[in-house]
C-alpha cells in the first residue's frame, strides 16, 4: 500500500474527503518525522514505536571489489511493532 491508497483508506474509514483525509496523513508523518529529529520516540499503543538509534562508524565491504570501506557513524529510525499489530500479522 502507497500513501495515496493509505489516504484513500483513511477517508472512507473517517468519512472524510480525499484532500482532507492526505491532510491528515500528512500532519501525522510530519508530527512523527519532527519528534524524531527531536530525538524522540513516538508510541502508538498497539501499532508500536519508532524511535531514533545511532549507529556507530564501523568498516563495510565493497561488494564489486571485495575492499574494506569505512562507513561513517550515522542516525537512523527504528520500528518496533507492539503486541496487537504482531498479534494481527500471525
């Protein structure tokens, strides 16, 4: 599912237009991407929690040549899926 079929979904869900269903799901992505700029988790309860994690500088391989490459440290978004969405996929 693409975000305008996840739109499309919240509209008819929350009878909503389709304009203002994409408002929606836009202010949530952009709620979630600034608390993790933040540094802040944010937990649906039931759905699960993303999170920022730091990954540390370490050495990768180039896959063509086989040469060791340094990779720098870097911040990245972590999921955790909670206990009904884990719950619902099994």
């Amino acid at each position: 599912m693409r975000k305008p079929e996840l739109a499309a979904a919240i509209a008819e869900k929350a009878d909503l237009t389709k304009e203002k269903a994409n408002l929606v799901l836009n202010a949530v992505l952009e709620s979630i991407t600034s608390a993790l700029h933040k540094k802040d988790s944010v937990t649906l309860v039931g759905f699960g929690t993303f999170e920022q994690r730091h990954r540390g500088a370490r050495t990768g391989k180039n896959p063509q040549t086989g040469e060791p490459v340094k990779i720098k440290a870097s911040n990245t978004v972590a999921f955790k899926p909670g206990k009904a969405l884990k719950e619902s996929v099994n």
